[in-house]
C-alpha cells in the first residue's frame, strides 16, 4: 500500500468549518465551506483502502471511492476528478446533498472501528469545484455523432444524467420540461443552503453547450403529446418524478395555512431566485412571524423546517410519529435544524385540523403514540395510546408526509403503460424499459420519492439501456444514415 494512506492512526476527522448557526439561519446561502489544499490530502489519506470497500458497496453509483481518494491523498485532483466523474454523472451535486451519514461514510470501516469516517461527501465537492474552477469540465465532443436523437422528458437528476451520458455516446438530446428552469427538483425543491442553485445552472449550461437542447414551459401531454415526441426521436425517456403531495385524510386538511411542502419550498425558491410574485403570494406560502410545525421526518421535512427558520418564523415545530431514531432523513441535517433552533416532538400523529369559529386554521390535534415491535424495515412501529391527545397552535401547518405519482396513464395517452398499484413505471433493470417499446422510465417515476442519487444511478443506467436498445436494432446504423424516421427505425427493431 502506497505511503499516502492509512493516515487514520495519526489524523483525526474533520469536517469543512460550518458557519455559525446564528449566521447561517438568517440567509440561504450554503453553510460549508471547502477543505484546504492541505486539509484535502490529508482527510483523504485516512481511507484504509479496504480489500471490500462498503463505502462503494452502499454507494447507489458504485463510486469508485478508494480509488479517488488515494489519487488526491497524492495531490492529484484532476486524476481524482476524472475518476469520480466516471461513473458519477453529477457529482458536485451528490457531494452536496447525498445522505452520506446513510450511505458511504454511514458504511465506512474506520467509521464502525470508532475512528471516524473518512469524509467522503466534503471531499466529493472539493474536487468537483476544482475541476469546474480549473476548466477541467469542458463541452462533451463525442467521437462520432450518431444522427439519432433520444427525447426526455423531465430535467431532474435523472433526466440530466440520462442526457450527459447520451451525449457522451453521440445521440442528439432534447430535454422537454414543464417549469420555466431546467433542473426539476434541484431548482425548485432543495433549498439554496443546501444546493447552491448556481451549481445546477452551471451543469444546465454545460450540457446545452454540448449540444443538448432544452425546451422549458412544456408539458407532455398538454403542449405537445407524447406521440409527438415518438414521431421525432427514436427512444423517449420518462424522468418526471412524482410531484402529488401525500394527504393527511383529515377533514378540513384544505384550508388556508395548510400547504404541501413541494409547494412550500417551490415558493421559497422562487423567491431566492428573484421571481417576480405578488404581495399575496409572498404572504400566503411566507412563514415569516408565523407558528409553523412541519409534519413528517425526513429529509423533506428537513428542508422546511430550516427554510421556515430562514423565512423569519415567530416559532418552528416538527412533528413524527416515531422516534428520533427512527426518523428516515439524515441525522445530520436533524441535528443542523437543532442547532438553528427547530424543535422536534416525537411520537405524536395527527388527528384532526383545528380551526376556530371563522374557519380559519389554529392548529393541529396530535394522538400521542408508542413503540411497538419492530417492522419490516427495522423500524421500530409506532401504535395510538388509547384517549391521549395533545393540541398545538399553529397557523402556518406544512405536510412532509412525501410524494406519489401522477396518473401519467391518463397525462400522457399511455393506457398500455404498466404501472404499480402506486402509479409508478414498471421497467426492466438495468435497461429501464417500460413495457412500450423505445420508452424508458427513470428516477422517482420509477422508484417513487427517493434519494436524488438513486435518481442519478438510474438516468445513467436509462442511458446505457437505451444505447443497448438501439444497437440492437437490425440495419440500425444504415437506417439512421439514410435519415429514416423514428417511426420506420421502430418498425425495424420490432420486426429483429
């Protein structure tokens, strides 16, 4: 083993200086900064370099990690860099927002010897910075253009990283998406001080500079059809993700100050990037002076209660039904929201939606619950203790209770589509083809609400099944050269 590893035994962990948190919580930018030079090499030469590396076990990409880390333990970031972007498509923004407490450092050996994981994440963005700050990230230039162009619809994580690796292989790209900027759930859904939208816009940039093209405000199924799209490219790729907030079931869960977090965060998000909105939409989804208490326990959940911080909030309460320790979202990010002054209350469920005699909101009745035996997932369930209730104020209640599927059957003329009793596209892995033929699904849509990584993983896996599809296809190359449509290159692969 080289010289530059194994430092473990005589560096000890550390993470990138945070910002103090009664600065932090009153602005939207990213509260990490970056490692050193030197802080870099040496927080990468704690790696052990483990014959079987968990690390790279529970990463959804298979990152290389062992590999880059030894690399800028020597010093050479743009070595590092070039083998992480290998089989990560977008790692400056997994460096930021993967769960890495859940994920590869969570796994870490040195981690479970009690020594400390190596910080992985902080050194992912690290030298992803260096390479967009060097030039090292230059347009794609594929060997060969193809003359065939794969539509996608959707340009979250997963669309974006279907199109780069498109790209990369020479297919034409075009990108159809319903809001006003591309970047799905990264532009509007993760707040600013956790993703700098910034850095979404510059990957944007970067994949239009290298010839994929963007069409914004539209809607598959309203402005143009999905067969529309079939007539113009040869394969499509379904990378909606699922936007339906989960409901409560409760009555009155409807009325004014009851509001879904993807709207809430959405909102928030627009505002950060300098929309123009009107006085009553400013103060409708504004928690500013307001008593706010987020139900759910998630990363979602996270997300809210932090930006409901940053928004002014007169007091921040978050509500789960469980235990802490059995929360789903990342303990760091709970811990965060501690220290800029959320409070969270557990085993307590909601009941009923409390309003006063003009029908407006006042709060929430919450069952008080226990824990019981433990689940399928290894969570501990949580039951009603019989009689016991507990009303909290509130005027401003946000649901984080998660996702589900549009009914993209009926969105996009799709009857023949399979799909899971959850609405979601059932595919066949790794190609990630639906059940129609040349359509592929991906992300959310795919797997439901999940990790944006997962997302990534499977773009990626979207691009390479697509790729597979296409080259299996007979006189596939002589009918692309002689400009035969996607519809009669169709016909040829259905008759092979």
């Amino acid at each position: 083993m080289r010289d530059s590893m194994h430092k473990f035994t005589e560096l000890g962990q550390r993470f990138p200086t945070l910002r103090s948190a009664s600065e932090r919580r009153n602005d939207f930018h990213e509260i990490d900064g970056l490692f050193s030079a030197e802080e870099l090499c040496e927080q990468s030469s704690r790696c052990e370099q483990c014959a079987v590396p968990f690390c790279q076990t529970y990463c959804p990409v298979a990152n290389n990690i062992p590999d880059w880390l030894m690399l800028q333990a020597e010093g050479s970031t743009r070595a590092a860099w070039e083998r992480l972007s290998e089989v990560n498509a977008l790692p400056e923004i997994c460096g930021r927002i993967c769960p890495q407490d859940r994920l590869c450092e969570g796994n870490c050996v040195l981690e479970r010897a009690g020594h400390g994981t190596v910080t992985i994440g902080a050194v992912e963005k690290h030298i992803s910075e260096q390479a967009f700050a060097n030039g090292w990230v230059r347009p794609i230039s594929p060997e060969r253009e193809r003359g065939v162009s794969i539509g996608i619809v959707g340009s979250g994580p997963a669309g974006l990283s279907a199109a780069l690796r498109l790209r990369e292989l020479g297919y034409g790209v075009h990108i159809y998406e319903k809001q006003d900027r591309a970047g799905g759930l990264l532009i509007y859904g993760i707040p600013n001080f956790k993703l700098a939208k910034e850095v979404v816009t510059r990957r944007v940039s970067w994949l239009m500079d290298s010839g994929v093209e963007i069409t914004l405000n539209c809607r598959i199924g309203k402005d143009k059809s999905l067969e529309d799209l079939r007539e113009k490219h040869t394969a499509v790729l379904l990378a909606t993700g699922v936007y339906d907030a989960r409901r409560l079931g409760l009555a009155s869960e409807d009325v004014s100050g009851v509001i879904s977090a993807y709207g809430y965060l959405q909102h928030s998000d627009r505002i950060y990037l300098g929309d123009e909105l009107s006085a009553r939409q400013r103060s409708e989804l504004s928690a500013r002076g307001r008593r706010v208490v987020v139900l759910g326990g998630g990363d979602t959940a996270m997300d809210c209660v932090r930006t409901a911080q940053r928004q002014g909030a007169k007091s921040v309460l978050c509500l789960y039904r469980r235990d802490r320790n059995s929360m789903p979202g990342s303990r760091r990010e709970v811990a965060k929201a501690e220290e800029e002054g959320v409070v969270f209350r557990f085993l307590r469920n909601p009941s009923s939606i409390l309003l006063d005699s003009a029908d407006d909101l006042q709060g929430v009745r919450v069952q008080k619950m226990r824990l019981a035996q433990t689940g399928v997932d290894g969570r501990a369930l949580s039951v009603a203790i019989a009689g016991e209730y507990e009303d909290i104020a509130s005027d401003f209640l946000i649901k984080a209770l998660g996702f589900e599927a549009e009914d993209l059957r009926s969105d996009l003329s799709l009857s023949d589509l399979a799909v899971t009793d959850w609405g979601t596209i059932v595919v066949s892995k790794p190609s990630m083809h639906s059940s129609l033929g040349g359509i592929f699904a991906a992300g959310d849509i795919v797997r439901g609400a999940s990790l944006v990584v997962w997302a990534v993983r499977e773009g990626m896996d979207a691009a390479r099944g697509i790729h597979d599809y296409l080259q299996g296809m007979e006189d596939f190359s002589n009918a692309a050269s002689a400009g035969t449509g996607a519809r009669e290159v169709r016909r040829a692969r259905k008759v092979a």
